[in-house]
C-alpha cells in the first residue's frame, strides 16, 4: 500500500496504464505522430484513422454517431463552445437561458459572461438533497428560453440528476439541452437518444484518461448550431479549429472504451468499498452526509463532521488525499458554493471534507483509512471549544458570534 | 496550503490545550470567531496577586494557522503582565509563524483573543471589588 492513499478521484483520475501505454505510440519518430490533417502521406492518414478510431469509442459510451463528437481541450472548454456557441447562434431566437447554483464554475462563469453580454440567466436553487425539481425548471422556461444546462452528476456531493426527465421536458417544449457530463462518463450509463439530450461535455481525465483532452457532442439530427469559439482551420467541421492532439485524443478514447466495457463491474466494486467506507464512520457522533445518499455516483462520498474545520482535518489525514468545502483550502475564503446552495448552514460546509474512490481503491485502503479519520476527528474534537459546548448541551445558534 | 514548519510543528503539538474555570476570579476568558467564519478561539489566562499570568489555555476550531496562532499565543503570553500581553500584536505572531497573507487574519483573530481575555479578567475583577 502507498502512502498518501489518493480518494480525490473527482478532482482527477490517474492515467489507466493501458491507455498510457496506447497513447505512446503515437509521440516518437517511431510512432504514428502525424498531423491527421495531414491528407498526403502515410503519417496523416496513421493518425486520422486513431482519431477516428477514439471518435468511434467516446461516441459509444454515450450511444451517439461519431460525427457529432467533437474534440477540445476538456469539459471546460466543451461548455463554454455548448453554451455561447448555442447562446450566440440563436441570439434572436431568445436571449433566455436557465442553469442551476451548483453547476461548475465552467458553466457558471460562462453564464455571467453571456449576461455581460446581454442574455438572461435563471439559476435554479436545488433541493436540499443536491437534486433539481423538475416541475421548478419547468415553471423556469420561457418563449426565450433557448438552452437549458444542467450536470449530470455533481462534483462535490456526486448527485446524479434525472437527465432523461429534463430531456423529455425540454424536448416537448422545444428548447435545446446541454448537460455537462464531466463527472458521468463511465460511472453513469448514458444515452443521448433516450435522455433526449442536445449538447453533451465530456472530459477524459476524470474517467482515467489524460488531462487535456475533452469532446462536446453536438446533436445532427435534429441538427443543433453553434457558432464556433476558437476560428482556425475550419477543423471539426468548423466547429473547433485546431490541430488534433493525436495522442490525447488516442488516450481518451481507449479511456472511454475501457470504461463501457468496465463501467458496471466497477460501479458494483465502488459501491461495496463506499459502504465498507460508511460502515466505518457513521457511528461516530454529528457527522452528516451532504446531498442525497441515494441518487448518488458510487465513488462520492462527502461528509461533514460537525465541530472540526475542514483544513485541519486535511493537514491532520496528511495521509490521504481528499478534498474540503471548507473555505480555508480556497484562496476566497469562502465556504463551498455548492453546499451553500443545498442549504447546508457555512459550519456544516466548514466542516466538510469530499471522499471520492476510484479504479485503484482497495479494500486495504478503506481499512487503513477508516481508524486514521476517526482518532483525528476526536483529537481535532478535543481541541475544538465548540465541541467542548456542545457536550455541555449549549445551542450554538442561541450564541451572539462577532463574525469578521 | 504548504505551511511553514511552525506551523506544522504548533499544529502537530499544540501547546497549552485546555479549560480553565472560568468562574474562577483570577481567570480571564476570550472566546472570538465565529462558527460560520470557519473559526472560533477560546483563550484563558490565570492572572496572580501581581497581575502577571501564570498560567494560559486554549480551544481553537479552525485551520492549521488558527490553531497555531493561538498555541503560539499561549506561550508568549505566560510570565508577562496584562500590560506586557495586551501589546502583542497580530503581525508579530503572523512573523514568527510565518503565516501566507491568505491566513493573516488568523493572527488577528488571535490578537483580539487575548485583548478579550484581559477584559474579561478586568470586568471580573472590577464586579468583584464593587
């Protein structure tokens, strides 16, 4: 077992080593590392028939036709081409767009750009459980409503939305649908045609491929628009200029093709670990978990453990490596937008630390794991003078703090 | 956030953690933050006859620099007079701590800790006398 024991697979995901060992043939003068645009010799006929190989992967996972896959840099930029690209094409069809509070930034900061822009933004308040209500987005949708971005599964608390529900929703009210798949792909199966879906972002270093490579699909029948955001060669059939990174582009589509094959062996494996995980914890006093346990990807699991501050719980599990909603592991200073947003009160967001377990999680792991996070959590308890008054019985609500 | 080996040291080992009476006459107590800032402080001094403190613990909830700015604190001010102890200032801990500037405000948090503490002990003392 190596230490630090790395539960942050929703940060990223490290490169499966069969993928890698895929993408390396196509980087060295011995390899096919030619231009796929490239339409006068072997090197880029090589390397145009590998990307269309990975197109005929990623398209699958998603059961889509290839040609409306379309390569970027990641879900961020796939996001930002899905929603100004729609934003911008379809301009004067309506100016209004409807988006939720717990999206990611990428979504988020491209929205309030198009409202810098002019367009109109509803941002939807989740439920408490993580999860949209359908019937508040479908009071949300106008005659100018021209898109609807939602995620499929959150980042922080792993929730998964009713993609297919909002799908038919959309659909029957002629708007278009982007959903950001980032955190999705391989965990949750997904079907563009049943989930009635428009516009999809994918990333492949979440789902064990590399960083730096991503796809947006982009629905042809009936045929979405978007203006393109990056001007070049005329690429992507225009939609993203810019020369194919062979060798990314390689990784992500044996990543996404190991995936279909694995995803549900994987999920049922994750699952057990989670609960094996839970199991270990939840005994323990004023620990809560945020967002719905349910309707929930297996490898999330966020906690909040009341009393104890995020950061320093991290500093103290030095051991692992996890992340916090705390807002002393931002340079903001603010507490997790997300948990805000579900209505968990800031001390609870303080206090809360996002598990997520992946590919080469064991067993051993969550073994070693389980003791560690418990002794911390009642050395940092005994420390804190809030759990201190709580075990007197005082209501910290009913104090007068000095915030600053 | 990479911290200075201070602060891992004062995190890892915190000195002087505990209670004190705080009905006792001699004990003054600071409790500042706030839950929903992500920190809270709680600060006691024993202060002797001569108005020196002799003895200082802490509670803290909050990140690795607030727990180490107050730990920090305990030791500077035992053996120093109300006087002495209500003119350390923030920036001196966050020197000696080597704090980032994101985590200056935990020295400050501390700074006010103490200065509540010497009031508390002050009002104390003044119900006392009338």
């Amino acid at each position: 077992m190596h230490l630090p024991i790395y539960l942050d697979y929703a940060a990223t995901t490290p490169v499966d080593p069969r993928v890698a060992d895929k993408m390396m043939e196509y980087l060295a003068p011995t390899g096919k590392f030619g231009n796929p645009a490239s339409r006068s010799h072997q090197f880029g006929w090589d390397a145009e028939a590998a990307v269309e190989e990975a197109r005929v992967s990623v398209a699958a996972l998603i059961n889509a036709d290839p040609k409306d896959i379309v390569w970027t840099s990641g879900a961020t930029e796939a996001d930002n081409l899905a929603i100004k690209g729609v934003a911008h094409f379809y301009q004067k069809k309506g100016k209004h767009l409807i988006t939720s509070k717990t999206e990611h930034k990428a979504v988020l900061d491209t929205c309030r750009q198009l409202e810098r822009e002019g367009f109109e933004v509803t941002y939807l308040d989740p439920e408490p459980n993580g999860l949209i209500d359908l019937n508040k987005l479908s009071d949300a949708i106008r005659k100018d409503t021209i898109l609807v971005s939602l995620m499929h599964v959150n980042n922080e608390i792993g929730v998964i939305a009713d993609i297919a529900a909002m799908g038919e929703l959309t659909r029957s009210k002629g708007v278009l649908f982007h959903v950001d798949a980032a955190q999705s792909t391989g965990k949750v199966a997904i079907d563009v045609d049943n989930m009635q879906v428009d516009l999809i972002s994918m990333s492949a270093h979440k789902t064990y491929g590399p960083k730096g490579i991503g796809a947006l699909y982009v629905r042809r029948k009936p045929r979405v628009r978007i203006e393109p955001q990056m001007h070049g060669g005329g690429h992507e059939r225009g939609m993203r200029s810019g020369t194919l990174a062979t060798h990314q582009i390689v990784g992500m589509g044996e990543a996404f093709r190991l995936a279909k094959l694995e995803m549900a062996e994987e999920q049922t494996r994750l699952l057990a670990l989670r609960n094996r995980f839970w199991d270990g914890l939840k005994d323990l006093e004023e620990i809560y978990i945020n967002g719905d346990l349910e309707h929930r990807i297996a490898g999330n699991l966020n906690i909040s453990f009341a009393f104890v501050e995020g950061e320093s719980l991290i500093m103290a599990l030095k051991e692992l490596a996890v992340s916090s909603g705390s807002a002393c592991t931002s340079a903001s200073l603010e507490p997790s937008y997300v948990l805000r947003a579900i209505g968990r009160p800031d001390e609870l967001a303080h206090s809360s630390i996002r598990f997520s377990f992946g590919r080469f999680t064991t067993a051993e792991e969550i073994d070693y794991v389980i003791p560690l996070i418990r002794s911390k959590i009642n050395k940092l308890r005994e420390l804190s003078p809030l759990w201190d008054m709580y075990k007197e019985g005082i209501d910290l609500n009913t104090i007068k703090w000095d915030s600053h | 956030m990479s911290y200075g080996t201070k602060v891992l040291d004062h995190y890892e080992n915190p000195r002087n953690v505990g209670v004190l009476d705080k009905d006792d006459p001699n004990v003054g107590t600071g409790m500042v933050g706030a839950p929903a800032c992500g920190d809270v402080m709680r600060l006691q001094i024993r202060v002797n006859d001569d108005g020196v403190i002799e003895e200082a613990k802490f509670k803290t909830y909050g990140c690795g620099s607030a727990i180490a700015s107050s730990s920090l604190l305990t030791e500077w001010v035992m053996g120093k007079t109300l006087e002495e102890a209500a003119k350390i200032k923030n920036t001196e801990l966050a020197e000696e701590l080597a704090l980032p500037p994101v985590k200056i405000h935990c020295s400050v948090l501390a700074e006010s800790a103490i200065k509540a503490a010497i009031k508390d002990f002050q009002d104390k003392q003044q119900d006392t006398k009338q």
